[in-house]
C-alpha cells in the first residue's frame, strides 16, 4: 500500500472522529461549569457530588482537547505528504501501527 493510499484510509476515519469529539465537547460544555454554591437550595453533600461531577467532565474534556490537538496534527500530516513517516528518523510508520492509532507519527524503533 503506497503511502497516498494509506493518508486516503485514514483521513475520513480521523476527521469522523475529530467531528464526534468536537460535538462531544459542545454538547458536556454545561457540564463544565463551575457549580453554584447556594447552602439554601442544595444540601452539602449534593453540591460536593455536584463538584466532583464537574471536575471529572473537567478531566475528561482536558482528555479530548489532547486527542482533538492529535488528530489535527494528523490531518495536517496528510495535507503536507508527511502521514505514515517517522517524523524522527523519516522511515515508515508500519500500517498495523497505523491501525492502532492512525495519530501516531513515529515508527516502533523511535518510539521506544
């Protein structure tokens, strides 16, 4: 499989899951927020569950914002020729690698 061939299998699973996690994250921004602290509506041990929610949506979207800045950094390889090459020592990242991860940009000897 030629490197082109391989960019072109891999581009609209990146930019399918690149949407999900775009739409992912609009629709937990609410989530995200900070909790209000009012003692007269909320009992104490609701507002901590409230708080705690709020700083796993946090953890989790900090988890997404590192994958979305991965798949752009693939997408851009695809653009400029650069997908499925080692970008340390320029040799070819191995399909199967791809296929684990298509985001990965450095073959299994540079990796380790």
């Amino acid at each position: 499989m030629s490197p082109q061939d391989v960019a072109a299998y891999f581009a609209p699973l990146l930019r399918l899951e690149l949407a999900e996690l775009q739409q992912a994250s609009a629709d937990t921004a609410a989530s995200r927020k900070p909790v209000e602290l009012d003692q007269q509506s909320v009992g104490r041990l609701s507002r901590m569950d409230a708080m705690q929610n709020q700083a796993m949506a946090a953890a989790i979207e900090t988890r997404r914002r590192g994958r979305i800045r991965s798949l752009n950094a693939a997408l851009a390889r695809i653009e400029s020729g650069e997908f499925g090459f080692c970008e340390s020592c320029g040799g070819s990242v191995p399909f199967e690698r791809l296929a684990l991860d298509p985001t990965y940009s450095r073959c299994v000897g540079c990796r380790a």
